[in-house]
C-alpha cells in the first residue's frame, strides 16, 4: 500500500462501503465548493482501484480529485487531507517525501536504462581528405605558408600531421585540413580558415565526419590516469585530449570515451555554449575542471597559447572537482 493511500485511509471518517467499492462518508469540502451547509448525507465517496492510488468524488458538490504513482500531492488532493483534519505541516511532509520516492524511481530507472542499454561499438569507414590534399610541410604555396604561419602561431603546427589542398571549391586553399582518424584511418576531416574569414557567407570550419565521433580517441596512451575531454579539435590538440566536436555530448561519445576505463575530466569553453556541455558532462558523472585563468580567455587554446601546455594540464588538474551539485554552480559562475 503506498504511503498516500494509507495515510487517507487513517483519515477517513465514519463510513460505509458499497459493493462497487466506492467507500462514502459526509463530504468534508461541500461548504467550500460553495455549498450553503455541509453534507450530512454521505454524498462523498473515495475508491481504491488498487493499492497505491485513490479516486475522489462528491455527487453534492461534483469535487473531485485523486492521485496515482509518480505523481505529486494536487491542490485539490491537499484540500481534501486538510478538509478531513490533516495538519498543513503533515501534508507538506507527505509531499516531500513523495518527491523523495519520485527521485529515488527516476534514478533507478534511468541507471536500469543505462545498464540495459547496448554499448555503442564505433563502426567508422575510411573517407578520402578533399581532392589535392597534400601534406601542408611539403607545399610552399602562399596559402599554405600562411597556414603553417597560422598553425605556429597557435601553438599546434607540430602537434599533428597537416594537410593543404588547391581546391578551389569551398575555397579549400584558403584553409588548412586536419585529418579525423580512428585506429590509423582517416574517417573525416576538419577544414579550418586560415585566420578569420572575410565575410559571414564564408565558413569557419566546413567539417566531414562520422556520426558520435570523438577526436583524439585512438591517440590515448595506455599508462594514463586520466583523459581530458574538451569541445573543439584544437582544444583537444593542445593538451592531448580528446574533442566532442561540439557543445552537446551524446550517450555513444559517452560510452567511447567511457570504454578508456580511465577517469574522465571534462573542461568547457568559458561561454554559454558551455554550459550545455556542462549539464551533459555532470549527467554523464565525470569530473569536471574550472581553472582559474585570465578573464578573457575563452577555451584551451587560447590558455595554452598564453601560459604554455605543461601550466594549463597543472592548473586542470588542480581545479578537478566532482561534486555535482558544486559542479552546477561552477558551471553558471565560468560558462557566461
């Protein structure tokens, strides 16, 4: 019997049960439904369909109310327990603890779904890098020297194999291409604009990749404690992390980066993007990471490029917490 139907029934007065099961007693809210005088002639009636729910009718005054599992207490349910001589203070403690009980469901069936639910195994094919790839090293081109220029100064040029082409569709040449890889294949591709593009029709990053990828991946080395997880694939590039690609963390990133069995810390960029990947990271139960860097500093990039890499992995580490409910005010506070 849940705890509301029996708190009812210790409520109830003087009745009389029907063989349709309806139990009928005076109405204890007809006077104030509006009724001139309160009902003498059991015109009120509960019914217990089962044992954990009630129904509630009044053919005086047509009230009706009820409750049923997963549900809190209604106004008008509230009514009916103080009307039959429930205390204020024992009807706000029933209610919390049916919030109580709500929560404690929600959990286990959410930790149920997540045991029973198939880990998703990466299943990505081999693409090709855009028509005239070629290494960016290798090409004196003016728009790959450039590019290199641009790679150095941001710290990442030597951090990974990068790649040029002449094509002139979507302007290729004015970017500079990192190969998306998993298992030593490359499964897509992230074409930069060389510095800022020169107007809002041109993108930033035309991107190509497999659907739940997740970079740096197949570039974790073995005898780490932990794994860093960031948004972008520059990011990631910087301190040897891993990119979602994006703000928004899906359940199959989750499992891939989950399968490393290392621990995870998230580090968002310091705007309101990040906060989304805030929420998704604290649901997902890693750490998180807020370090305390200069104000205008957006993301990792920009921190290593000002305070070199061995400093930013330091002052990651150092501002790990894990606490969510610490982790959910940190995320209001950095992510504006």
């Amino acid at each position: 019997m849940s705890l509301v139907q029996s708190t009812l029934r210790q409520f109830l007065p003087a009745h009389k049960a029907s063989s349709s099961g309806w139990v009928s007693f005076n109405c204890p809210v007809c006077m104030l439904n509006g009724q001139t005088r309160p009902d003498t002639r059991k015109r009120g009636g509960v019914r217990f369909p089962d044992n954990d729910s009630f129904q509630y009718n009044c053919f005086n005054c047509h009230f009706t109310t009820g409750w049923s599992p997963g549900k809190n207490l209604s106004g008008r349910a509230k009514m009916l327990f103080k009307s039959l001589g429930m205390q204020e203070a024992d009807v706000q403690r029933l209610q919390l603890e049916l919030m109580r009980e709500k929560e404690q469901q929600d959990l286990l069936a959410e930790y149920i779904r997540k045991e029973e639910r198939v880990k998703f195994v990466p299943q990505w094919h081999s693409v090709n890098l855009p028509a005239g790839s070629v290494p960016l090293l290798s090409s004196n081109d003016p728009f790959a020297v450039e590019g290199q220029k641009y790679l150095q100064e941001r710290g990442v040029l030597d951090l990974a194999k990068w790649y040029w082409s002449d094509l002139e569709a979507f302007n290729m040449r004015c970017r500079i291409i990192l190969p998306l890889t998993y298992k030593d294949t490359i499964v897509g591709y992230h074409a930069r604009w060389i510095g800022t593009p020169p107007t809002k029709e041109n993108a930033k990053v035309i991107k190509e990749q497999p659907k739940d990828y997740v970079y740096g991946y197949d570039l974790q080395e073995s005898t780490r404690e932990y794994v860093i997880v960031v948004e972008g694939e520059y990011d990631a590039l910087s301190i040897g992390g891993m990119a979602i690609g994006s703000n928004s963390i899906s359940e199959n990133q989750a499992d891939i980066i989950n399968s490393l069995g290392k621990q995870v810390i998230a580090v968002a960029d310091r705007d309101k993007a990040g906060l989304k990947f805030s929420e998704d990271a604290i649901n997902h139960g890693w750490a998180m990471s807020f370090p305390e860097w200069d104000s205008d500093i957006k993301d990792v990039a920009e921190a290593c490029q000002r305070y070199g890499r061995l400093f930013v992995l330091r002052s990651i580490l150092d501002a790990i917490e894990t606490n969510p409910i610490k982790l959910q005010v940190l995320a209001r506070t950095h992510c504006e």
